[in-house]
C-alpha cells in the first residue's frame, strides 16, 4: 500500500506541475497578444505623449521664471544706468581734483629738491 501512495503522490504532482505549465502557456500567449507590433507602437505613442506633458510643463514653468526675470531684471538694469550715469560727473571731477593735487605735489617735491640742493651747496661752501 506505500507503494500506492507513493505513486498517487507522484500522479498529483505531476498534474499540478502539468496546469502550471499550461497557465504558464496561456499567460504567454496573452503577453504575446498584447505585445503585438500595432499594440507595442500604440503604447510607445502614449509613453511619447505622457513624456512630452511633461516636457511642456516643465518648458513653461521656465518660460514664466525667465520672462519674470525679464521684467523685474530691466528694472534693475535701468536703475543701475541710471545710477552711474549720475556717479559718471562725480568721478570726473575727482579724477580732475586728483590730477591738479598731484601736479601741485610734484611742483612741491621738485622745489624741496632744488631748495635742499642749494642747502648742501652752501654747506659746502661754507
């Protein structure tokens, strides 16, 4: 009687092992049905349209980013122009004062040279 047993065992497990293999072969059958070349482009198509939503939103939030950058930066850049334009006399006259005080420097410096130059001459006269 093991003997029986052990041979229905065997019966069993080969007739599950058997309906797996056959709901394995259904389910390929299935995928290939659904992976069929026209059903492979459509869902290509789709995963294109999905993608370039994506794209086009992300492109328009960086297009209102620039184009708010572009109003305030204009502003900015105004403001600064005018600014040196307003600095631009001021700095020419500095420029000018500066010139004038190193020309009278240089008038000193020179008059202090020839004034120590006739010290040591009269020194060595002396």
């Amino acid at each position: 009687m093991a003997v029986f047993a052990v041979v229905r065992a065997a019966v069993v497990a080969t007739l599950a092992v058997s309906a797996d293999a056959a709901l394995l072969a259904r389910s390929q059958n299935a995928l290939e049905q659904r992976a069929n070349p026209i059903r492979r482009v459509v869902e290509l198509l789709k995963a294109m349209q999905v993608k370039v939503a994506e794209e086009g939103k992300k492109e328009e939030e960086l297009y209102e980013k620039f184009s708010c950058y572009c109003k305030t930066g204009k502003g900015d850049l105004g403001s600064a122009i005018a600014m040196a334009e307003d600095k631009m006399p001021q700095v020419a006259a500095a420029i000018k004062g500066s010139k004038s005080k190193k020309a009278q420097t240089d008038s000193d410096v020179s008059k202090a040279k020839a004034d120590r130059a006739e010290g040591k001459e009269a020194l060595a006269t002396a």
